[in-house]
C-alpha cells in the first residue's frame, strides 16, 4: 500500500483490471493500492504495457470494451461529506466529475483532438463548461491565455489552426490547455510531454507546478502523472509507484525510490539509459542522401487587399551529406521544422500546398524529377517511422497485414510461407511475439505500437531510414533495446539514418553528427561528442543545458 502524505484525493483499493473472463483471463492490473494526495504529485513508471494507463483511465471510466474492472476508487468529491467510490456511482455523475473535477491529458493528441474543429474551438468547449455564463470574446481570449501559458508560439494564430496544422509538439500542448481550462482538483496526465522537446518539458513541468501552486486556495491539485522518462519523474514528482506487468513492485518518495531500490525490476528500469555503441564512418563510404539549399514553404492563411500574402517558410536552404552506415540526428524545438525535413527528403510534400525548391538526391537520384513510378520503385530503400504510431498504423489491418504490406508491393512473388516467416522473424527482433499477428493496432499499448511500426519498416531491409521520433513512445528499457537493435541493424547492412528526435540523450546515443535547426535555420552542424561538449550558438547552449537537467 502507498500512501499519500496528505489528505486522500484519489485511493485506488485493490484495483484490478481484466479481460476475457475463466481460465482465458488476463489481468492488466491486479490488486493495485495506491493514493494521491490533495496537492501531491505522484508518478506512475513502468514499461510499454505494465497497466499504466489503463490505470488512469479508470477512475474516468474510460477502460476500454470488454474490460473487467473490481476494487474501489474513492474520491474526494467536492462539498461531499465522505469519499465516494467512482466504480458505484452511474455514468451520468460521472460525467459531471469528467473534466470538472478530474481532467485528463491523452498520450496521443492526434487521435485525441477532433479533426473537424479548431483548437480554439475545442478549447472555448472546455472554458464554456467551467464558466457557462462567459461571454464569446472573453471564452477567446481565456483560451488565446491558456495556449500563451503553454508555451505555444503565435497563440493567437494557433487558435485558429486546426489540428493537422500542428506539429506533435504544439497538438500536445493544445491538449494540455483543454485539460487546464476547467480547474480540475486532479489533472491525470498521461505522458504529457511525450511530443515536447527538451526545453518545452522544462516550461510544461514548471507549468503544472505553477498552477498547482496557484490552486491551493482552493485546496490545491493533485496530478498523477503516467511516464516512462525517469528524468523527468526525478525533477517533478513527489512519490513515485512502479508498475510491472500490473503489479505494483515499488511505491514510496521518488528520491528514496531512485536512490535506493529495494526491488531488482526497479533497479533495472533506474539503469537503463541508452549507451553509445555505434560503428565509425568508413572515409570512402559513398553519399546515400544529399540536400543542397532545400526550402519549403506554405502558402499564408493570412490575406490582404492591399498586399500579397507572403509564403510562411518552414525550412530555408538546408543542405547536409548522409553516408552509407552514418546516422545524422536532427534536433530541434517543436516547431523547427525536423518532421518538414523528413518528409521532404521522403518526397511526400509533393501533393501538398508546400512549395518545394533546392535539390534533394536519393542514391544518386534527382528526387524531383523522377517520374511516380521510378519513385515507386525506390521507396523499398527509402523507409520512414513515423511519431504517432497509432495514426500511422491503420486500424483495419491486423499486425500481419500492416507488417507485410510492403512485402506484397515490393516482393510480389514471396509464398504466404516466406511472407509469414519473415513478418515473425522481424516482429521477433523488435520484441514482439508471434501471437501477435491476427491483433489489431488498438490492442496493443503505445509501445508495443511503436515496435510495431519499427518492424514494418525494417522488413524492406532498407538502405536509408528517416527515423521520426522513434522511440518517443517507448519507455526507457524498450527504448535502449530498440535503439540498440537499431544500432545492430545499422552495422550488420550498412544502414544509413536520419533521426529525428527532441530526446537528447537519443540524439547522443545514436548519432555521429549532429544537426541543430531553429525556425527552419541550420544553427549548428558537427561531430555530436564535440558539438554537445562545446556548443557555440546561444541557443544550442540553451537546448542542451534544458536536456540535461530533465
């Protein structure tokens, strides 16, 4: 049992969560204890699929269909005499606790933010619901003032956007504002800073404490917060609880928790950083991928009579050289202009409003001229994961369908017995078993997701792979073994990477130089040990001294 060292805001009371019902049972959580405190800020670790947040979810109720849920969850409900067990009460009240009294942070804001409104819309909802008798103008500008005090650029232009208009990062931070808009007493965020970069954390964590701070009049709100960055659990939480596979192994003080583990799982998870074990650059080895000038600009939202709209530029004439065994990470703030990289060197800007110029050169291949079908035929070499994988996985295809379909595009001629061998051989390397092949994209928790998407793109055996965040969903021990699977790969086949990330200690691990970008600029280029040692731009001592410290 952990307990609280305050006043009782949340208690889980033996809290399990099931599914399939006889010997067919599985539990995702089982018999967890577990309190947060008024004011108290309590995190919960643990890896892809340990209960984490189907944990959240259910003082919600929001598990999942199907879901077996026994145990008590009592609440501290506002102006009730005694707590109240959130599993008795009907949906109808628990509606009205949904967002006024518990709100919630989604891991995914993609899936999470409706698609057919803007952000401001979306988040004048949540003010409305708070505040009903708020007039339009003043439900605007309380919104504009939550995007403002989350860090997000142009807020007032944000406003307008809508969700696709986003970067990962800038979507996160829109969730973040919805969750804040009504006050709640406990703010459930599930890995809220995943899409964020380094020193966005650093704002969102000093955020939350600030307005934790400010709503002690109030009483003061709790935050349970669901992660797998342990840095960022040492400089925020209060009390940590450690889940594996449902099971709570460790609870107490964080500083206790990680300094000294009482339990061996814990002591794992604590001494899992990513390690640096990359192969040097042969001299002679050729150029896979080359930039020269690359720019790409978007059309501007913001009309005139009287003068033309000037094209908002996302990147300006960035050039840079990609060998054969070389990983070249990119790093950045939210918003930089990493992902527009990417997927300009992907050559899929193409269809959309963006206006592309410079030259971009694929295994020695104009990427601009080639006709469709010369592009087609290239794509088995040129492979992407991308930052959401739940997005980026389609939900109507089962793990062998997903995994396979570049099999069937590229290698029509396979047998169902060759296809099915390696789909198993390549799900086995990233961690996932062969049972998994008949499931779905929804049955599987973040991670597991992302490893999903790792080994669709793997099977091609390409020669480049532009890499989007990979392990931005994965928790710590996962992610050391899936980049050191990267690693594996990347020496046995030569493999060429341009990764994409805002997690430092990635960037370090993986990367023999670095690329620094800010507002669509090239800031800083070199070797990574010798950049991240000795930094000369401003802002790059800036970003690195925010990596360190989360």
């Amino acid at each position: 049992m952990s307990k609280a060292s305050s006043t009782p805001l949340l208690k889980y009371e033996d809290l399990s969560i099931s599914f399939g019902s006889g010997r067919r049972a599985k539990f995702a959580v089982k018999n967890l204890d577990l309190e947060i405190g008024v004011g108290e800020r309590v995190a919960l670790v643990g890896e892809s699929g340990s209960g984490k947040t189907l944990t959240a979810l259910a003082p919600l109720r929001l598990e999942p269909e199907g879901a077996q849920v026994s145990g008590r969850i009592f609440w501290n409900q506002q102006g009730a005499h005694e707590m109240v067990d959130l599993l008795s009460l009907p949906m109808q009240e628990i509606r009205q606790i949904r967002g006024r009294e518990i709100a919630m942070i989604f891991q995914e804001p993609m899936t999470a933010l409706n698609p057919l409104f803007t952000v401001g819309n979306q988040i004048i909802e949540a003010v409305q619901i708070y505040q009903p008798l708020i007039s339009k103008s003043d439900s605007v500008d309380a919104a504009i003032d939550l995007l403002k005090k989350t860090g997000i650029p142009e807020p007032g232009r944000r406003f307008h956007s809508y969700p696709h208009q986003l970067s990962g990062g800038q979507r996160q931070r829109a969730m973040i504002a919805m969750a804040l808009a009504c006050k709640p007493r406990l703010l459930i965020a599930d890995e809220p800073t995943t899409a964020l970069d380094v020193s966005l954390r650093l704002q969102i964590l000093e955020l939350l404490i600030e307005l934790q701070e400010q709503s002690k009049d109030d009483g003061g709100m709790g935050i349970l917060l669901i992660t797998h960055d342990l840095n960022l659990v040492k400089h925020f939480a209060q009390r940590v609880a450690v889940l594996n596979q449902g099971n709570l192994m460790e609870a107490g003080p964080t500083k206790q928790v990680f300094d000294h583990p009482t339990d061996a799982y814990t002591r794992a998870l604590v001494n899992s950083e990513p390690s640096r074990e990359i192969a040097p650059v042969m001299p002679l080895a050729p150029v896979l991928l080359k930039t020269e000038d690359l720019s790409v600009a978007y059309p501007s939202t913001q009309s005139s009579w009287f003068q033309k709209p000037l094209p908002h530029k996302v990147l300006r004439k960035v050039s840079f050289s990609l060998k054969q065994g070389q990983t070249i990470g990119v790093i950045g703030e939210s918003g930089s202009g990493k992902t527009t990289l990417g997927m300009a060197v992907l050559g899929l800007l193409g269809d959309s409003a963006a206006q592309v110029t410079g030259d971009v050169d694929v295994l020695g291949n104009d990427w601009q001229t080639l006709k469709p079908v010369e592009r087609r035929a290239m794509r088995s070499s040129l492979q992407v994961i991308f930052q959401d994988p739940f997005g980026s996985l389609s939900p109507r295809m089962n793990v062998m369908q997903i995994v396979s379909e570049g099999l069937d595009i590229h290698f029509p001629k396979l047998s169902n017995a060759e296809r099915e061998t390696r789909v198993v051989d390549m799900l086995r390397e990233v961690g996932i078993e062969r049972s998994a092949l008949t499931r779905y994209p929804h049955e599987f928790s973040g991670g597991q997701r992302q490893r999903i998407a790792i080994a669709r793109a793997l099977i091609l055996r390409p020669q480049i792979l532009v890499l989007d965040e990979p392990t931005s969903a994965l928790d710590v021990s996962i992610q050391k073994q899936v980049l050191a699977l990267l690693s594996e790969l990347q020496k046995k086949y030569n493999l060429a990477y341009l990764m994409i990330s805002h997690d430092l200690a990635v960037i370090r691990a993986m990367s023999h130089e670095v690329m620094v970008l800010k507002d669509g600029k090239v800031v800083e280029f070199g070797d990574t040990e010798s950049l991240i040692k000795n930094p000369k731009q401003v802002y790059t001592k800036e970003l690195f001294a925010a990596a360190q410290l989360v």
